[in-house]
C-alpha cells in the first residue's frame, strides 16, 4: 500500500479528510445557466466575458489553476500580468456558442500535468504569451469565419512566435489535510529579458450579498514574519486560515462585490470592488485598493524580472495553523518532492510497467485531466427561478421557462464535469464515463458521485435524472446503471471487497428511473423507445428532440436499444444481488422478460412487420412514423451500431444458484418459442450452460461487423466513426414539402447548425462508443470464443476472433495520442508547435472527439472526462 492509498483509507474511513481541498473552481463561471437572470434564456450575452472581471457570481467562482475547499468558501488562484494585456489574466478566455464559428471554444493553453485522487500532489501548467493577448483579433476573425472553415486559433495569431512567452507551473502538495504548499515557478521561453506580474490570490466566494443578514468573512493583513507576508482569514464555518507568501511581496486588498459603477454607472456597496486588483495593476490606480488592508479578496504582488530561458519560483502556504517562524525551509521543497515521488509510486500500481514511458504518460495526463475535472457545483433551482432578496426579481417568463419543472433540485457538491470551461455543469451521462474511468484510482469517490444523482434532491418525483443545466429535462442515453455495475466490480478488482451496499443503494434508484424511461420514452406501448437526440446531437436526418417537419414521431433504433442495454445492467446487478438476498431473483425475472420483449420489438413492431432491422442491408435504422406511413430513415451511423451494446452472458455459477429465476426463465424459454431467436446457449468450459442475451444474434451480429470494421464505412485508423464514410459520396437525403433534409459524412467540424453545431456525430471518432464497442466484442468473444471470427479490415481475408477485433479497436484509440515513428500525435493534427516543440509536444488535450479520417482532436480541448477513458484501455490492454 504506497502513501496515497493510506491517504485513500482515511478518506473513506473519514478519519481524514483529504479531500476537503481540491481544484473545485470552476474555469468558467461566466457565461453559463446558473448565472443567466435574463428575460430570453441568453446565459451568453446575460453575463460576458467583459463582466467577469467586475462581477460578483451568484452560484460559484472561477480562476486559472485555482483550488477551493469541498464548499468553496475560500478561493485561491493565481493571477498574471505581462505588462501588455488590456486585462488582468485571472480567469480562462474563449468565444461562447454564439460567437465560435463552431460554438463555444476556449483560447488557452492550459494543460492538467498530474494529480493524486486526494489531491495530495497537483501539477497544472499555463502558457501565457508576453505579446498583447489578442481578445479582438480572437473574435473578429472567428466572426468572419462560416461552419465550413477551421477555428481561429490561438496559435494561428502569432502571439507565441519566437517563444515569446512564460511558463507558468502552478504545483500543490499538502503537507497535512488542512495545510496545502504552493509552489508557482515561471519560466521565460523567449529570446530576451521580459517581466511578469505574479499575483497569487484569495478570496472568499461572495454569500453575503444574496442573503441579508449573512456573516460576511474578513481578510486582512497580519503580523509578518522577516521575509515573509501573511493574509489572515476568517470565516464563520471554515475557521481561521493564514495565507503565507514567501518575500516582500505588496499585500492588496478588495472586496469581492461588483463594480456597479463601471458596469452600470451607478454606486455600488463599496468603493472597493473585485476587479481592484486590475485597476491596481494595469491602469496604476493605487486607490483602488483598500489602504487598511482588510477585506474579502487579497493578493500579494510579485514582479519578476526573468532573462531569457531564466526560472523562478515562489512559495505560498495555505493552512489552519498560524504561521511559524520559517515557513518556507529546506523542508518545504522537500515535501513538495516527496508527495510528487509518491504520486510516481501510486500510479505505479496502476499502470502496468510493461507499457512505453510514453503510454505511461499519457495515462498519467488522463488521469491527471479528470482528477482536475472537480468542480464544486451549486444550483438551488427554487431560489434560481424566484431570485434573492435584496436583488431584481427575475423576469415572470423565467418561471414558466427553462427547467421551471425542476424546482426540487438542489445541488452543492463537487461533481466530476466534462470539462471546466467549456462544459462547466454536469452532464449526466458523461459522469457514468468519468466514473469508470475515475474508478481504477478512486472507486470511492466514483462510487459516491453515481449514488449522487439518484439522491431524492437530483433525481426528479417521476424518476428522471437531470440531464444538464441547459435543460435538465433533455434525455441522455440511460447509462447510469452500466456505470455502477461497472464501477461495482472494477472496485471489487481494486480493493478486494463486494461493495454491495452500494449496488443495491443504486439500483432500488434506478428502478425509478427505469419506470420513467417505460412510462414516458414508449409512446405506443410497443417496447420500440424515443428519447430525442440521445446526446447525439445532429447525427440524424432532423432534430430528433423537436416536432418533426414531416410530423408524426421516430421509432429510434438507438432508444431501443439503450434500452435493451438497460434491462441487461438491471438484470445483471439483480442476480448479482440476487447471491445474498434471494427476494432479487423475481426482479431478475422481470428484467429478462423485459429484455426479450425489447428485442423481439426491435425486429418486429408490434408484430405489424415494421422492424429496425433491414434484412436486405443487414444493418438497423430508425423508423419515421407519420400519418401516412412508417419508412426506414437509412443512414448508416452510430444508431445502427448501438444494438450491439445489448449483450450480457449468463454464467451457470451465478444462474444454477438461483432455482426460482432458472425456473421461470425456462418457462419463458418453453412457452414463448417466438422470443428464442435473442437467447443462445453454449457449454461452459467448467461444466454448466452459459446463455447469451442479446438483441442481434450471431447472424446479425456479423453482418453488422461487415459494415463496422470496413475502412470505407466506419472502421477508421483510429476507432470506429458515428457516421460510415458511405455517405461521402452517397449522402442521405429526403425531402419534405419541397425542403431537402440530408446527412453527408463530415469528419471534423459541423457544418451545420443542427443542435447549435457546437459537436458532431456525422463522422468523428467518439470515445464513449468506442469504449462500449470494445466491451461488447468482449463479450460476444466471451460466449463465441474462437468459433466466431470475422475479417478486420472486411475484404482483407484476415480472420480475428472478437477478442482480438476488441484490441485492435483499443490500440487505434491509444494511438491517437502515442507518438508515431514519425515523431508525430495524431492528436495534434496539423498543429506544429504541438507536433515538433520540445516544450509542446508531450503536452497533450483530451478532446471531446476526433477527426474521422485523421485523428486530430476537435471538440472541447479540455473534455478528459469521457476521453479519458483512454487511461483504463492503456490499464486494461496496453498498447
């Protein structure tokens, strides 16, 4: 057991709190729902970037490379000046869906280098360019880009030649659980002497102005020691703290209210306001800050003068213990070295060394990515829609509006998001991804964020799961069942012990979500489900969660099947609670029976001859119900390749311990000969029958496989496609009352609007899917054996078992982030700085998806939530 997993004992045990700090701030609080009070739902425009800087948030805070405690009562984050910006550098910049030509894209290199679970040890670096940071440039030329042009980024405007620019390494190590070292070094990678404003800051989120009569909290400057500055702070529930920052450095004070003067031009609360420290520092005004040094915001400013190539560093301590005499010792790098030595020796144990130093790495910044993926996440919707006392109301509209059916939710705790600029609220069915990925290195805590959503203050009276806070209502593929089944026994494997407490607390939850899923996705009672885009986003012919043109509704090939996924999760965890407690077995009957009738249903509606499944084609489509008729939509996609996420074996050492279930599972088998085509057997090695469900069968299910393991369908170099590159040149189109609606094959970008076009499922390459592909595969191979191979690539005469058609899919989403013989990533496409630079080129983004020809990332650069899978696929398979 190294250090960290000692750490990871406490912290379960609670003997310990190691995981009260953390890197909860958000990188974007700006722009998003919760802090949208306009009278149209435009959360963009409400709250600016322009604003940020001036604005005291409702619901939370952001910063760049910031930590908070587990209620974000108190904030630290360093802040960055260069002489030439129009702006204190205090938070991360990027155009919002409305002004990204391919939506909201952030404009910042900003990269997560390493974390423990507990956060002993972080690692995070920002590059930071000593040119005027080009904020105009940035959104004109993205305006007078279309859909059909790249991104304008960064890196294309020049602001980083000649290596014109500091790195920033932001590291924090905690020599107990309330005393965290800081350690920010930065570095000048340009050709001559620059100077750099350093401004470690703190702050306390704003409570006080929401609720009269709230305590405020107070810092102020404190007794120094020689050579050292302190900020003391105090709160009412937090306690005292002491910020200790190694020099002379100037102490400043403000509070963090907003400047009601510049933004409105009236009088505010306070003469001092939050954007304080910008006025202080890039405008020279010495009254903006308070003179008394007290406060709720507090800085210390360093200037430092770098020569070319030239590194220095300062130290920070933040803890509850009053400051001693030498802080700042030999000790204090010493521990620093020791909690990075020990996150060596953790991840040790979970990557295993057989692999490249290169692997490792990359696994390494994947996990590290969604480790730094926690963000503390508030949302009262109640208080949201009726507004504060003391402030505006909100306009009337707001309470008939976006998620004013969602007035029970309540959320204050810290979440794993997708990613925490461009995606800064959760989404319900990328955390069941980040949970499987977490749960290698924290099963505790992936365990505890799935229970999270099915808590009677998440998940709706009628059973469904938020979805987002765009629109809590929106459906998500259902998952969450697979992500605790899952999670379930990847903890088992970790820590050696049947959690079952948790896998019966998740899934008496989810049999209310089950019920909504029936009761409202299942509009003619047939078993064939809805549910909208389904995540998907654009992939299909029309928006799949608006009133079709042609009218009428879509029988969704996917919806079915997700579903028949779900029954499979639910089945699956009944009999494996079912071992201690029999009274699951009659729910494990259910789920069974419930299964077949879905898969039945997917080839045959209702027994009126519609089915999803196309005999001639051998591939699943939707189905267009109007009036008139019901038609085939056939676009071959990711929709057709879903079914084969519906599989689950049957093993007779778990089924010939459960007589009840065995019983009338036979009884089924006998009397309802008409659902046998979903249900196969074989001889178990151990002796026994294991059985198989699964919505295609073994004919199906190769004839599927011809299409997705093709190279000009979806087999790409690097994972399988949402979209078949058939449609390059054969794109679907039907037209409706004149107007042509169609689906070409797009590999990178949207070049459509369709659901904001800020992603694409029309022929990238998406992690999540992949992954569920992989596991699929693995389990036919698991039933099949090598009685079942097929040709991969088709048409190449080489024959693969499903075991290896699975590793195969593995090692080409490994490579998009190896470095080829070429010295190349494909996941750095055309990028050159990323590809030949020593100082960017084993810096790596965890993209939302992937170009579907070439592998270069697109998407939200940030989004190591559900990308990071890659960690487990490196764990599990290697390269």
């Amino acid at each position: 057991m190294t250090e960290e997993h000692r750490r990871l004992e406490e912290a379960t045990r609670r003997s310990a709190h190691w995981r009260r700090w953390g890197p909860y701030l958000s990188e974007r609080q700006w722009g998003t729902v919760r802090e949208d009070y306009s009278p149209g739902g435009t959360a963009w425009e409400y709250f600016p970037h322009d604003h940020a800087r001036s604005r005291a948030y409702r619901w939370g805070e952001d910063g760049l490379a910031g930590i908070s405690d587990n209620h974000q009562r108190l904030c630290f984050a360093p802040a960055l000046w260069n002489g030439r910006d129009p702006i204190l550098k205090e938070r991360l910049f990027g155009l919002t869906g409305s002004q990204g030509n391919h939506g909201e894209d952030v404009k910042e290199y900003y990269f997560y280098l390493d974390s423990t679970p507990t956060h002993s040890y972080m690692r995070y670096l920002y590059k930071y360019p000593q040119r005027a940071y080009p904020y105009t440039e940035l959104l004109e030329e993205n305006a007078r880009r279309d859909r059909r042009r790249p991104e304008y980024e960064l890196l294309d405007t020049g602001v980083f030649a000649d290596d014109r620019y500091f790195d920033v390494v932001v590291e924090y190590a905690k020599a107990g659980v309330d005393d965290l070292l800081v350690r920010i070094a930065v570095t000048n990678r340009g050709p001559e002497a620059a100077e750099l404003h350093l401004l470690p800051t703190l702050w306390f989120r704003n409570t006080w102005t929401w609720e009269p009569g709230t305590a405020r909290p107070r810092l102020r400057a404190a007794a120094s020691h020689v050579g050292v500055r302190v900020v003391e702070a105090e709160h009412e529930t937090l306690g005292r703290r002491w910020l200790v920052c190694e020099g002379a450095a100037d102490l400043l004070f403000t509070e963090n209210e907003t400047n009601a003067r510049r933004l409105w031009g009236v009088a505010g609360p306070t003469a001092y306001a939050k954007d304080a420290f910008h006025d202080y520092v890039v405008h020279g005004r010495a009254e903006a800050v308070n003179p008394a040094g007290v406060g709720t915001k507090a800085a210390a400013h360093y200037r430092l003068a770098l020569a070319p190539g030239q590194t220095r560093a300062v130290r920070l301590r933040l803890s509850d213990a009053a400051p001693a005499a030498a802080p700042f010792g030999d000790a204090f790098d010493t521990l620093i070295e020791q909690r990075r030595r020990e996150a060596d020796e953790f991840y040790a144990t979970v990557v295993d060394a057989a692999c490249s130093d290169d692997a490792r790495a990359v696994a390494r910044q994947a996990f590290a990515g969604m480790l730094w993926g926690k963000q503390f996440y508030h949302l009262d919707v109640k208080r949201w829609l009726a507004g504060d006392p003391g402030q505006p109301p909100p306009p009337p509209a707001r309470r008939h509006g976006r998620n004013a059916q969602w007035t029970h939710l309540y959320n204050a705790d810290v979440i794993s998001m997708p990613d925490k600029w461009e995606y800064p609220w959760y989404a319900a069915w990328d955390l069941a991804f980040h949970t499987v990925g977490l749960a290698p290195v924290d099963p505790d805590f992936a365990k505890s964020q799935l229970i999270l959503f099915l808590r009677e203050w998440y998940l709706h009276p009628n059973g469904q799961i938020p979805a987002y806070e765009w629109s809590f209502a929106d459906v998500n593929p259902p998952v969450h069942a697979w992500a605790a089944w899952r999670v379930y026994k990847i903890d088992r494997r970790v820590t050696g012990v049947a959690d079952r407490d948790f896998l019966e607390k998740a899934f008496q939850k989810l049999l209310l979500n089950f019920t909504w899923w029936v009761n409202r996705k299942d509009t003619e009672g047939m078993n064939v489900f809805e549910g909208g885009f389904l995540g998907l986003d654009n992939i299909g012919v029309f928006d799949r969660s608006s009133p079709l043109p042609t009218g009428g509704h879509i029988e969704q090939s996917d919806g079915t099947s997700w579903m028949g996924m779900y029954c499979l999760n639910m089945l699956a965890i009944a009999l494996e609670l079912s071992q201690a407690n029999p009274a699951y077995e009659d729910i494990a009957s259910k789920f069974f029976e419930h299964f077949v009738y879905i898969a039945k249903a997917m080839n045959d509606l209702g027994g009126d001859g519609i089915t999803l499944w196309d005999e001639q084609d051998g591939f699943y489509y939707d189905v267009l119900h109007t009036d008139r008729e019901a038609r085939q939509l056939k676009v071959r996609s990711m929709v057709g390749l879903i079914p084969l996420f519906a599989v689950e074996t049957l093993e007779p050492d778990v089924i010939d311990r459960l007589p009840g279930f065995t019983r009338r599972m036979q009884w089924f088998i006998d009397n309802r000969p008409e659902f046998r085509a979903n249900l196969d057997t074989v001889s178990a090695s151990g002796g026994g029958v294991r059985r198989l469900l699964s919505i295609v069968n073994r004919t199906q299910l190769t004839r599927v496989l011809r299409y997705m393991l093709d190279r000009d369908e979806f087999l790409s170099p690097h994972g399988i496609r949402a979209l078949s590159r058939y449609h390059r040149e054969h794109p679907y189109v039907l037209t409706v009352d004149g107007v042509e609606h169609r689906v070409d094959y797009e590999p990178a970008e949207s070049r459509m609007a369709l659901f904001g076009g800020n992603s694409n499922w029309r022929g990238p390459v998406w992690f999540p899917m992949n992954y569920l592909l992989i596991e699929s595969l693995q389990k036919f191979h698991h039933f099949y054996g090598d009685d079942l191979k097929v040709e991969c690539p088709s048409g190449s005469h080489r024959l693969l078992n499903l075991w290896d058609v699975a590793g195969e899919l593995s090692r080409g989403l490994i490579r998009l982030f190896l470095r080829g013989r070429d010295g190349r990533r494909p996941v750095h496409g055309a990028a050159r700085t990323f590809q030949i630079d020593p100082n960017w080129r084993d810096l790596l983004l965890f993209y939302e998806y992937f170009h579907g020809d070439e592998g270069a990332g697109i998407g939200a650069s940030h989004q190591t939530g559900w990308t990071g899978l890659v960690a487990k696929l490196i764990q599990q398979s290697g390269e």
